[in-house]
C-alpha cells in the first residue's frame, strides 16, 4: 500500500512538470504574437525573458551579429535545459514502469503466501484417531493390571472345587473302608471270633480321623493363606483398577476440553483465514483497478506529451521562419539606409562642386 502511494504521489508530480511543459509551450505560442508588434516592443519582449533555442540561434548567428555597435544580447541555450527535462521525464516514466512490474509480483507472491496459509490450516485428525482408540479399548476388555483380580478370584473357586472333590474323595474313601470291614467282620463272624476287632476299628478310625484332621488343619491354613495372599492382591489391584478408572475419566475430560478448545480454535483460525482472503481480495482488486487507471493516464500523458511536442515543433518553424524574415527586413533596411546616406554626400558634393565654379 505504501508503494502504491508512493507511485501515485511521483504519478502527481510527474502530471505537474507536464503542466510546467505545457505552460512552457504556452508561452513559446506567445513568442509568435510578440513578432507582430513592433521592433521596440520586441526589444523589450527579449529583454523580459523570451526564451530562445540554441539551434535557431546557430542558424541566425551570423544574421544577428551586425556591423555596427548596439547589439541585443543573445540569450541562454534553453533547448538543452529543456532536453534534459525531457530526458529526466523520460527516466522518471521508465522508473513508473518498473514500480508497476514491481508492485505486479508483489501481488502474485502475497497471493502465493495467502495459498501457502490456506494449505497450513488443516483440521487436526490425530487427536481424534487417539480419542477413538481409548474409547475403543475403554469399551472392550480390560487391560492387563485389572485382568489379575478376576484371574485370582477364578483360582480361588478352583482351589475350593478342588478341597471340596479331595474331601468328598476321602468320605468315599472312609465309607468304603468302613464297609469293608463291617461285610469282613461279618464274613468272619462264621468262621472265627476276633476279640479285638472293635479295638483295631476305633484304632483305625482314631488314626483316620488324626490324618483327616491333619489334613484338613493343612488345607484350611493353605486355604486361609491363599485367601489373604488373594484378598490383598485384590484389594491392590482394585486399588489400582480404581485409579486406572480416575485417570481414564479424567483424562477423558481433558481430551473433550482440548477437542472443544481446537475446535473453537479451529473455528477461529478458518474466520479468520476468510477474512484474510477477503481483505487481500478486496485489496488486491482495488489495486488492480488503480494499477488500470494509472495506466490510462500514463497514456493519456504520453499523448499530451506527443501533442505538445508537435505543437512545440510547429512553434519552433514558425518561429525560425520569422527570424529569417526579421534577418531579411533588417538587410533591406540597412541597405536604404547606406543608400540614403550615399545620395545625400553625392547632393553635399555636387553643392559644394557647384559652390567652388
């Protein structure tokens, strides 16, 4: 924009040494009228401050220099002034021209700078690719420190299957034995008494029910000790479990906090990408039109610069014409002049002759 007004300030001032062309024209226009008036009035025209070119007065030289004393004095060479003032124009114009090309690709970059910026302002995907992914595995099974709990309490049930069988296998056991010896005792009843056989079964039964015992003692201890190594495992991993769950929904919170905050930063960015656009649009159409005006007046001084130029030319003949002709009327009326002088000694002498006879 700055450049622009500047070459809208140098197109100014190039219009105003125009306009001091034309008033020079102008006043070359009043030197052909100044020829008409009479010789003393051109005399002082001259001495005011007409302006002649160096060329006629190469040409006139030797019209001008006259044999007698009393000689106007001959003035500045002009023509060259003012071709330097046409040789500045002309530099200054071709400057304008490279302003413009100038100021043309400064346009296609900042319309390149305006694509590159449109290109960059992409809607983020990842974020939501990642959002999509938690909610996914949040969804489905659980991750592997929560997975220990539930695989304890499965063990756990095994275990207890597993003393319930043991114990169920060890009545069967008792029952079978109990059953042998009873269809034994029986059977032997027939043949033979056994006097101690009810101390051997009490023996039997007192030792089957120490090992039972024992057993028993061991499974329950294992079985508490298993219980407690279980419920404090539990108890960590719902811990953890539990944390898990506050940090999922916590971090669940922060990525919708985030996913709103892009999305009104997005939001923000393409409003303001498109009034971008549309202010370099605006600015770059007002830039064009003025670039088109420019130009027309450029040509439209280019043609008041050739018209004034051909006027000047035409002022410049007529002007030379009139200096011939002044040249011309100055010989003839030296030349009565002698004549006139030559007559009047001749009647002086002829006097003078008759005078003496």
């Amino acid at each position: 924009m700055r450049q622009v007004r500047s070459f809208v300030l140098e197109v100014r001032n190039y219009r105003v040494l125009c306009s001091g062309v034309g008033q020079g024209l102008a006043r070359l226009s009043g030197y052909k009228e100044a020829h008409t008036m009479r010789d003393g009035e051109q005399r002082s025209i001259a001495q005011k401050g007409c302006r002649l070119p160096a060329a006629s007065l190469r040409t006139s030289a030797a019209a001008l220099h006259p044999t007698r004393s009393g000689c106007p004095a001959i003035p500045p060479p002009y023509e060259i002034i003012e071709r330097q003032e046409m040789v500045v124009l002309n530099d200054r114009l071709a400057v304008y021209i490279d302003k413009v090309n100038s100021l043309e690709q400064q346009n296609k970059q900042l319309e390149m700078e305006i694509e590159g910026l449109q290109n960059r302002f992409v809607k983020p995907s990842g974020l939501r690719l990642l959002y999509e992914q938690i909610r996914c595995e949040s969804s489905g099974a659980w991750p592997s420190p929560m997975r220990r709990p539930w695989s304890a309490l499965e063990k756990r049930k095994v275990a207890e299957l597993e003393i319930e069988a043991f114990l169920r296998r060890g009545h069967l056991c008792t029952h079978q034995l109990m059953a042998q010896v009873y269809s034994g005792h029986s059977s032997s009843q027939s043949s033979f008494a056994l006097p101690d056989l009810l101390a051997a079964l009490k023996q039997i039964q007192s030792q089957y029910n120490e090992i039972a015992a024992k057993i028993l003692a061991e499974m329950d201890s294992w079985y508490k000790s298993k219980f407690e190594d279980i419920t404090n495992k539990t108890t960590k991993h719902v811990d953890k479990a539990r944390s898990v769950r506050e940090e999922i929904t916590s971090a669940r919170k922060d990525i919708q906090n985030k996913e709103c905050d892009l999305d009104a930063l997005n939001d923000a960015l393409e409003a303001e990408v498109n009034k971008t656009t549309e202010r370099y649009k605006r600015e770059l159409e007002d830039l064009q039109a003025r670039i088109e005006a420019l130009k027309l007046e450029l040509e439209t001084t280019k043609e008041k610069i050739a018209h004034h130029l051909r006027e000047y030319q035409d002022l410049l003949d007529i002007k030379m014409a009139l200096e011939i002709e002044i040249t011309t009327y100055r010989k003839l009326i030296e030349g009565e002049d002698l004549q006139l002088s030559s007559m009047v000694k001749n009647l002086f002498w002829d006097e003078w002759q008759n005078e003496c006879d």
